[in-house]
C-alpha cells in the first residue's frame, strides 16, 4: 500500500493520507468500543475505547506535525521545521501516558474495592477482533510509511496501534476467560477481575510504548547521535591525506530525519588556499559516504604547526600569517642556532623607518615560533605596487646586445625585451642550458651573468634571467 502511494504521490501528500486514513479508522473503533462498554459494563472495553480515543487525538497531532515538517526552511528556522515531528511524537505519548494513568486508576480501585464480572456478548468479541485486524493492519502500513519516510511521527503512530492491538488481545483473553467462567469452574475472585487484569495488560503496553517513542522523541530534541557516529566520523576523516591526526572535532545534530554536520580539522601549513579548498570538499564526500544523507556538511580548515614540519614551512608560515610577502629565504644551523636570511618585499612608498618596523615585527615573531635560539637577518627590498612609465628603447637593445655578444663564456642567450625607465634599464634575457644541470648551477650562472652584464652597462638597473632546458 505504501509503495503504491509514494510511486503516485510526493512524501507530504503520502503522510497526509496514511495519516487520514488513520484518524477516520482510530474515530470509528473508539466509538464501537465506547458503546459495547458502556452497554456490557466491560472496564477492559472503555479502557479501550478511551485508548483509542487518545489514538485519535494522537493521529490529529502526528497529521498537523507532518503538515508542519513539510515547510521548507525559512529565517527563523533555517534547518528546516522536521523537528515538528518529534514534538508530534512527544504530545502523542504524553497523551497516552496520561490515558494509562487513568485506567490504570479504575482497574485498581476495580481490583481492590469494586470487583465484578462484566456482561459479555458476541458484541464484545465481535467489536475487539475488529480492533485487532484494523489494529494489525494499520501498524504494517505505518511501520513500512515510518521506515520509508524515516518519519517518528508516524513511528509514533504505528506504536500507538501496536499497543492498541496488543491490549486489545489482552482484553479479548480476559473476556474469553469470563464467558469460559460459565461452562468450567473457574475461582470466582479472578472471574471478577479477570477484565480489570486486561486493562492493568492495557496500561502496561502503554507504559512501554510511552518510554520508547518518548524517550525517541526526546532525543531527537536534545540533537543526541548514536555514540559511535561521532568517532567514526572522526576516524574517517583523520584518514584522508592532509588531514592532521589528533586535530579533528566533529559535530552532528539531526533535525527530523537529516543531518547537519560541523568539522573543523587541522590541515599543514604548507597547504595553499586552493588546495585547502580541495581538501575540505574530500573531507565533505568522506563524511557523506560514512553518514548518508546529510542535509548539510560545513567543514573548517584550520592550518596548526606539527611537530615534522620542515623549517622553511613554519617561516613562511609566520611571514604569511603578517600579511608579508618574503623570498630568497635561507637557513642556516650554527651550533645550536637557527640562523634565518631572507628578503622582506615591502611597498616600495614606505620610508626606511616604517619597512623597518614590518622587519621587526616578522624577527619577533620567528623568534617566538621556534624553540632553539633564533637570529634573523632580513633584507629589505623594495616591492612595485603599481606599473611604472617605460619604452622599447632600441639603441639600448643594441648596446645590450653587443655587450652579450663580448662575454663569450656565455652561450645561447637571447634578448627578449630591454626597456627603458626613469631609474634606468630593464633587461630581460632567455638563456639555455642543459636540462641535467642542478638547479645550484643554473643560479650561479645566471648571477654570473646578471653581475658581468651590469659592468658591462651600467645603465642597468635590473636583469630578468628565464632559463629554458635544451630540447
């Protein structure tokens, strides 16, 4: 029956119907059970009805909570309103828990100081083996809907009709036992009470019911997980490469049937921007493969310092936590001292004074990072921030040219654009070497020449060496 509602119709429109479906059916034996009572005096009867009445309120509860849970989200509640159903669940088992009170109440003092056997008719069988089949019925249709749905509304519902089934069967046994009292010589004190035991079976069955889905429902309103999500969660994402171990927190709250997650992990410092936004969308398809159908997945990436992380890492780390932009950085270690070189880039409008104190700043805050003894000599260099006035200046490209052509120790060098600027000459050269030679090498040449073609011309200012590995 499930299958075929949800294969024509969208989730509300299929609740709303098991749930009207319920209510038509809960008003329809509450009032047979009422009226048989009444007419043969059957505690067991009305405590019935009276279940089933508190049913009916029950179902009008669980139909308005799904009608709520549907609201998209809004800005007062932007996880959405699912939650409605565990308030459903938790006014439906307050209203039962209230009703087994109440019987339970009359079948005592029935017990106790007013025994006495009821009148049974073929009405009263006929009435409770009605119950039991719409009873049974109506819990394979809602259990199936709540299992699809993942609905604790319509949980609670189906765990309303088991309870109603089940009391109805004790009933039935109580009113079997008193209508066998007249063919077989059964104690009279126990045919007298035999209906108030059944609504005692009743309360009990009730009771159960409310513990349960009450104890469901409340936990979903105070955002409880199961115990070992949160540390399989936890381990999952430990495992992804990047991911520090021992510096992830998680969070998860469910509302309704979806849940939100909250991770903030640890990532190494020498990741950059992008790929840290790499790492946090692994990390988000590793906790959805681990929690299925999450709603929502947030994840924070905090860069912390590990104990393994090389040395020039954690400087530029420093430097780039100042908001300063450092290269030609170089360590050195003397004894037991860390010795720190590198170029500062400053803006090139700032005075010396000011440049300094940016250098001040990253020397105290290196000395701070690292545990040995640090000393920290910055140069600082001059950083264009905007595009300076220049020209393709020719007879300098030629005076350029002719002094590459005088050091002969130097081959395979091209021209590729000297200009001219009101500090001077800019020169920018493409050099070719073989592709095996160390990276060591291929700066030293390239100083060689950037220092020998400034003697040679003094006009420049700059020289620009792209070095190419031959083909």
């Amino acid at each position: 029956m499930v299958n075929e509602v949800v294969s024509r119709e969208n989730p509300v429109q299929s609740k709303s119907k098991i749930t009207t479906i319920s209510i038509i059916a809960s008003g329809g034996l509450a009032a047979l059970k009422f009226v048989v009572g009444l007419l043969t005096g059957s505690l067991g009867l009305i405590a019935e009805g009276v279940h089933s009445l508190l049913d009916l309120l029950s179902t009008l509860v669980t139909f308005v909570a799904v009608r709520v849970a549907a609201k998209p989200p809004d800005a007062n509640h932007p996880y959405g309103h699912e939650r409605a159903e565990s308030l459903g669940a938790l006014a439906g088992m307050t209203l039962l828990g209230a009703t087994a009170i109440i019987i339970g109440y009359h079948a005592i003092v029935k017990i106790i100081w007013e025994p006495g056997a009821p009148k049974v008719t073929i009405w009263s069988f006929s009435i409770i083996v009605i119950s039991i089949v719409v009873d049974f019925m109506r819990v394979q249709t809602l259990k199936r809907a709540a299992k699809h749905y993942q609905s604790q509304a319509l949980a609670s519902d189906a765990e309303h009709f088991s309870n109603d089934m089940l009391g109805s069967a004790a009933v039935l046994l109580g009113l079997l036992f008193i209508y066998l009292a007249k063919y077989l010589p059964l104690p009279v004190w126990l045919v007298e009470r035999a209906d108030a035991f059944a609504a005692l079976g009743v309360v009990a069955i009730a009771f159960k019911s409310v513990w349960h889905i009450g104890a469901e429902a409340i936990k979903s309103l105070m955002d409880d997980v199961p115990e070992d999500l949160l540390p399989r969660l936890q381990e999952a994402v430990e495992k992804i490469p990047g991911v520090v171990p021992g510096a992830v927190t998680v969070k998860t709250r469910f509302v309704g049937n979806k849940a939100y997650v909250e991770a903030t992990v640890g990532t190494l410092r020498s990741l950059t921007f992008e790929k840290a936004h790499e790492l946090t969308e692994t990390i988000e398809q590793a906790i959805r493969e681990e929690l299925d159908g999450a709603a929502e997945i947030i994840v924070h990436a905090e860069p912390i310092h590990t104990t393994d992380e090389p040395y020039s890492i954690t400087v530029r780390s420093v430097a780039a936590r100042l908001d300063l932009r450092i290269h030609n950085l170089n360590l050195y270690l003397v004894a037991n001292e860390m010795r720190i070189e590198l170029d500062l880039e400053v803006p090139d409008n700032l005075t010396l004074r000011e440049a300094h104190t940016k250098s001040e700043l990253l020397e105290t805050a290196l000395q701070q990072e690292f545990a040995l003894p640090v000393k920290v000599a910055v140069h600082i260099e001059p950083r264009n921030e905007t595009p300076r006035s220049s020209i393709r200046h020719i007879p300098s490209m030629e005076k350029v040219r002719q002094a590459l052509a005088d050091l002969t120790e130097y081959q395979h060098v091209d021209i590729d654009e000297v200009l001219l600027t009101d500090e001077g000459l800019v020169v920018t050269l493409i050099m070719t070497l073989p592709g095996d030679t160390s990276l060591a090498s291929t700066h030293t040449i390239m100083y060689d020449l950037e220092r020998a073609l400034k003697l040679k011309v003094p006009d420049i200012i700059r020289v620009h060496i792209d070095p190419e590995p031959e083909k």
